[in-house]
C-alpha cells in the first residue's frame, strides 16, 4: 500500500532517466518506483501517447517542444514504469526557472488542461508525493495542476484553487444534425449572414496567413489591454505540428478580419487562438471561422472539438461557446505548496484585483510598449 509519509529518495537509474524509491522503514516492503524521465528524449513517449485514451494535444511532444524552443521551460515526466518497460502510465510538468516569478513546477503552462496519465487508485498519492518531492529538492515554491478531472491530493500541503469553464462538441452526429443544434439566432443566422456577405476563407500555415492572424490577435489582445505572446511561439508551434496546425482567416474583399488557430490531435481538433477586427464582428466572421473548423473536423472523422476553457467571470463568452452545441464542464486548477503565502495570489478574488490594476497599468501605456512588455514577461507567467 502507497502511503504519503513515506521518504522519497533519488538516485540514478540510466544515464538522462533519474528514479527514486520510497524507502521509509514501514513500507519497504510494497515499495512503489518511481521515475523521472524526459519527455522530449525518451523514444517511448509519442507511443505512449498514441494509445492511452486521456492523451491530449497538450501531453504530445510537438506542444512540448514549442514550450522548451520558445520559453526555455524544461518538460519532465513522472512514470512507474521502469527504463526496460514500455510506460504505462505518466504525469507531465514543466519546470519553470524565473528570476521575476521564483521556481515552480506547472502541470502545462499555457496549457488549457493536463490530465495525470495514471490509472491508479493511488494517483493522489503518487502526485502528492512527486510534489513534495520537487518542493523539497528543487526548490519550487508552489505546483501547479490542470486536470480535467478534480484532483485533491491527500498530502500536508497549503492548496489554493481557480475554477473555469470548458467547453467540448461531440461531432458523433450527422453535419446537418450538429448545424441544427446551434442556436437559431445567435449562430445559425451569423453563418448565414457570413456567406450572404461573401467573405472569403483561407487555411494554411504560410507566412501571409501568419502575418495577418498576428496582427489581429495584437489588435484583440490590445483592445483587452493584455500583451500578446511573442510571434516567435507561433512560429515555432507551426514548426512543430506540421500539417496538425492550421490557420484560419476570414477575409472583407481583401481584408483579414478574423483568424483562428486550430491544431489537431487524435481524434480532436482544438482551438486554440481566435482574433478579429471588431470593426467587422457584425458581418459573422468569427461564426464563419468555427464553422468550417467544424466542417473540417468531421470531413477528417474526427470525435471532437475542443473549444478551450473560458474564465469563470466572462459569461458571455460562457454562453457562445453553449450556444454551439458544446457540452460545459468544470475545471479547477490547483496550486499546492509548502507555505500558504506562495499559493495566496491564486485566490480568486485576489487575483481579480490584481487582474484589475494590471489592466489599469496597462491602459495607461502605448500599445507599443504593452506588445515589448508581453515579449519580455511571457516566459515568467507560463
């Protein structure tokens, strides 16, 4: 039986796979392994993935890659398999190093959701315990979980919380059945009104279609007074999903009005960043744009599309996504520390307040400087 008072001790296994064994006296004798592995350089990972059935885009190599290329964070994995077997199981973090914000571990960052890839009656427990852990030897002042599924750890640790919304469509039923579902007025008639006015579509990944998708996402993002992130992370998520990427622009004539972007993964296709020129909202540019996103899901025999999390507090944008067809859940976040200063700004109403005068300070600057300011602050908030 696993229990959290055991001790965990490192030691290496192979060379780039470090492993640790609970070791305390009154448990040696069912003593459960445990290894850390790198997911980027360990051979068994994309297999891993392909099979287990709560593997999302955001465990996958190529999401991964992008994080490390464009933020430096280092991915590590926890396992019970040994560096002989082939992994049966998984939980993946990224470390997080910043000088602004301290040491952490993050169960994904920028990440909508991070499921623990273990099928185990004592997976509070085994992440309870890969947590302390981390606490204790690398420093970190706080963990952070996404699961889409709660997950309270049974461990003596200060634990803070922050719910969101998520939102998935099934496109198990036929395309006219799924167009019938939407809401009449509020999307049915916004499709329709999109393909009345003429614009145009256009997919792909070429540097055109990036162009003009990042220059309305720093527009959108600048109406919200948030600093977007550095093109460069965009480059390189294109560099690493390949043909899984796409981009989605939606022009007026030969104006970019609206842009998503999508990547697929399994048998899902996700959205991930929208964007548009509000000048143009009226015309349906943005239904346009999920639309064929979901014409094309079901056109590849895809299950699902994933529509992302949205805030708890922004019910508008709550009752869009309803009004699609999507089923709503819950997500909660979790931080777990030593110290419960370390977790208290996760607080919600804490952390509205300081939403707030961020976007106070924010307001008061050039949108010049909140897009400088974005590129040199991503990397510390991840």
């Amino acid at each position: 039986m696993v229990t959290s008072a055991t001790i965990i001790d490192a030691d290496v296994v192979v060379p780039g796979v470090r492993s640790w064994q609970r070791s305390d006296a009154i448990t040696r004798s069912s003593a459960l392994r445990i290894h850390c592995i790198q997911p980027l350089k360990d051979p068994r990972w994309d297999n891993f993935l392909s099979w287990h059935p709560r593997a999302s885009v955001f465990h996958s190599s190529a999401w991964l890659k992008a994080l490390n290329q464009t933020y430096g964070y280092e991915p590590i994995a926890y396992t019970t398999s040994s560096a002989a077997d082939d992994l049966k199981d998984a939980v993946v973090f990224c470390r997080v190093n910043s000088w602004l914000t301290g040491r952490r571990l993050v169960s994904l960052p920028f990440s909508d959701h991070c499921e623990p890839l273990i099928d185990s009656p004592h997976l509070d427990l085994i992440v309870a315990s890969i947590i302390e852990r981390e606490i204790r030897q690398q420093h970190c002042r706080y963990a952070e979980m996404r699961p889409l599924c709660g997950l309270e750890l049974r461990a003596p640790l200060h634990r803070t919380t922050v719910r969101y919304a998520f939102h998935q469509l099934d496109l198990e039923p036929e395309l006219a059945t799924i167009f019938r579902n939407f809401h009449r007025d509020s999307i049915q008639r916004k499709i329709r009104r999109s393909e009345r006015e003429g614009l145009i579509y256009r997919e792909g990944v070429g540097q055109d279609l990036l162009e003009q998708f990042y220059g309305l996402f720093t527009q959108t993002r600048a109406k919200h007074r948030v600093p977007a992130q550095p093109k460069q992370w965009f480059v390189n998520l294109i560099e690493c999903f390949a043909d899984a990427l796409k981009i989605r622009v939606a022009y007026k004539e030969d104006r970019a009005i609206a842009a998503m972007l999508t990547l697929r993964h399994k048998d899902t296709l996700v959205y991930k960043y929208g964007c548009s020129d509000p000048t143009f909202n009226n015309l349906g540019s943005m239904h346009l744009l999920y639309w064929r996103a979901i014409q094309d899901a079901k056109a590849m025999g895809l299950g699902y599309f994933d529509l992302g999390r949205t805030d708890a507090d922004q019910k508008g944008l709550i009752t869009f996504k309803n009004r699609w067809g999507a089923a709503q859940s819950d997500l909660m976040y979790a931080r777990y520390s030593a110290s419960k200063n370390a977790t208290h700004f996760f607080d919600l109403s804490i952390r509205n307040t300081k939403t707030s005068i961020a976007k106070y300070v924010l307001s008061c600057m050039p949108t010049d400087l909140v897009s400088k300011l974005g590129h040199m602050l991503y990397r510390h908030v991840g």
